[in-house]
C-alpha cells in the first residue's frame, strides 16, 4: 500500500502547486504508516524530479512518452491509473488545478474512488474511512467530507498548505509505461498558445490587477510597470476583459480563472461577489480604490483610499527602488 501524488508539471519544472500536493501526500503516507510515491508525465528535468525526495516523495515513476508531451485528459488518467496499479496506492493526492481536478474526477469514475475537491487540511483518519476539511461556496465556508470508497482521491487546494522540506535526499526516478493507444489521443489539442507576459498568472506569487476604473487600455502600462518591478504577473476583472482592454485569459473571478497568489493588488476593482469568488484566497489583499465605500475594502487586509494615477505611480518608484 502507498500514497500516489501526481505531480503536474510545465515547461520542464515541477509547478509549484504541485511540490504542496507532494508534501502533502508525504504526510498523509506518514499517517498511514507507509510511503509516498509520485507520478510524472512529459518532459521535466531529471533533477526537478529527484528534488521531490526533499518534500517526502521516496520515489517518482516518469513517462516521457512522445505524445504525452501535452496535457490530453484521456492519456493521462490511464497512465496515473497503471502507477495506481502498480503501487497499490489507495490514496491518490493531486493539486486542485485543471489539471489535477479534470484528472481526478476521470479516474474517481475509473476506479469507483471517492473524490474530495479544494482540501485544505490533512485528513483525520476514522477507521478506513478519511475526513477531509474542504472549502467550499467559493472560499465562504469549509465542509468535511468523509471519503468512504477503497480508493480515496484528495485535490488540495492551492496556497491552503504550508510547505517545508524534510530532509536533503532524493527521490529514486524510474521510467514507466503505460499501455496507450491511439483512441487516448482522439483530445489531443492541436495547437498550444502560450499565454503572454513573463509570470504565469496561475502560478505567481504576486499578481496586479486592473478593473474598469483603469479607464482605458491606454493606462494599462501602470499595471504593467508595477508588476514589472514587483516580478508580478497582471489580471484583470472581466468587463476589462469583455470591453478588449486586455485579454481573456488575465479574467479572474467566478468565470475567470481562480488564483492564490501570496499578493494580490486590486487596482480600480469595486469587489463584486463574483470577481472575488477567484481571488479571495490568496494570502494579502491590497485594494486601491478613490471610493472608501468600495466592497472590496471589506476583503482587503491593507487599503489604499485613493486615485489610481496618482497612487500607482509612487508605488512603482517605491517598488523599482527596492529592486536598486
Ligand atoms: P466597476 O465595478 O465599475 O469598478 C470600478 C472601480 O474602480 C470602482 O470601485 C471605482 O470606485 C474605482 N475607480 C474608478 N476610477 C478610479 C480612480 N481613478 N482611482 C481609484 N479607483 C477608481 N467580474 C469579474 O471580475 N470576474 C468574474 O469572473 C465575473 N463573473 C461574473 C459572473 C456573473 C454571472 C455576473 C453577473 C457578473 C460577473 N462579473 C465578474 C462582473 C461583476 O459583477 C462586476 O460587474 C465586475 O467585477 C466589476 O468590474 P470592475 O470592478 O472592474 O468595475
């Protein structure tokens, strides 16, 4: 019996959402009284896989099939459930991304497994059963859920678990093949288009936004530069993105893309319930805004009452001067 981790990766690297499921899987096996094995698919350098030996992954199996190159849901799910397979793993943990999350609800039915999602703390352990805290309502309230099937199946929630490294060892890397076939691949994406901007916005650490109150795509260089100085990446709220100022893929919120960065600056944003929905759980929320009466004030942990083309400016010149 082990704990299984699938550890998502990009661009060669090891994400940083997925050492967190690593660790985490590490403690849960520590619970359990056995040990926690990870799976990796494509291209990663060998080095960022044995890493895992630091975050308590005793060994990681890795396909770099050719075709695996890119995410296709199909595939993968079969090549997570051959490592299941192979290491009798009952508890599998992944990271609540699309990726794990799409992962984890195909091989839940595969493998008639229980599924929890958004898990934000360990398990407590009730007989062969698992209690898990989980957030829910977009981040409002918590639930536990008992996992009762065999095979449990944890997505934990980005930025929810406090991370450290157990020791200097690394994790033994084996090569592994699952059986695939040419129906895996019928989801295969065509192309890939890369998102723009230097800082991934789903895996930066601090992240500046812009809302209406920008006023226009012309202004957005006040963004830019101060995530520039910050080594930030930019969002933005979605009637930005609906109007063109910015692209569709910086929209965060309920029909965005959610995130957890350590620090979100909202700039020009009032904090509507569904802009919030994608950013209430990153770490510090800073909001500048002219109007004192703005909701987001209520969800910010430092506030800034105050006019953007006046405010944004000092704070670049603050941020380029700590970068001297
Ligand atoms: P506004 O609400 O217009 O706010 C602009 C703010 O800028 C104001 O608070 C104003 O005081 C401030 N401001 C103006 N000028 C200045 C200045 N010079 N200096 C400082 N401050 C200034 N929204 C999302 O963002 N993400 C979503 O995923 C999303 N999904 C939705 C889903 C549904 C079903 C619905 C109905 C709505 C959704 N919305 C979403 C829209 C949401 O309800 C709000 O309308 C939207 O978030 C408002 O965007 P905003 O804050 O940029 O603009």
């Amino acid at each position: 019996m082990s704990v299984l981790v699938f550890v998502e990766c990009a661009d060669g690297k090891v994400k940083k959402s997925a050492l967190e499921a690593a660790f985490y899987g590490h403690q849960v096996a520590t619970q359990l009284g056995t040990s926690a094995v990870a799976v990796a698919i494509g291209e990663v350098a060998a080095d960022e896989l044995k890493n895992l030996g630091q975050y308590g992954i005793t060994k990681v199996l890795h396909d770099t099939e050719t075709r695996l190159k890119d995410y296709v849901s199909q595939a993968y799910v079969k090549v997570v459930a051959a490592a299941v397979e192979k290491e009798n793993a009952t508890v599998i943990v992944l990271s609540n991304t699309n990726i794990g999350s799409g992962i984890g609800a195909r091989l839940a039915a595969r493998l008639q497994a229980s599924f929890a999602t958004n898990v934000v703390a360990l398990p407590e352990l009730a007989g062969n059963s698992l209690k898990v805290k989980k957030s829910v309502f977009s981040g409002k309230a918590f639930a536990d859920e008992v996992l009762t099937a065999p095979t449990k199946i944890i997505a934990v929630k980005k930025n929810a678990i406090e991370v450290n490294t157990v020791g200097t060892h690394e994790a033994e890397v084996e090569s592994f093949t699952a059986s695939l076939t040419d129906a895996d691949f019928t989801g295969a994406p065509r192309e890939t288009i890369r998102a723009t901007g230097d800082v991934l916005l789903t895996e930066a650490d601090v992240v500046v936004s812009g809302g209406r109150g920008m006023r226009g795509p012309e202004n957005w260089h006040l963004i830019e530069d101060l995530a520039k100085a910050l080594g930030a990446a930019t969002a933005c709220s979605k009637p930005v993105a609906d109007v063109g100022w910015r692209p569709h893929h910086e929209h965060v919120g309920q029909t965005g893309i959610t995130i957890s960065p350590n620090l979100y600056i909202a700039v020009g944003i009032s904090g509507a319930i569904q802009h919030l929905a994608g950013v209430n759980s990153s770490k510090v929320i800073v909001v500048i805004n002219k109007d004192p009466e703005a909701p987001f004030f209520k969800a910010a942990d430092y506030g800034i009452v105050g006019d953007i083309f006046e405010v944004v400016p000092k704070l670049i010149e603050a941020a380029k001067a700590l970068e001297k």
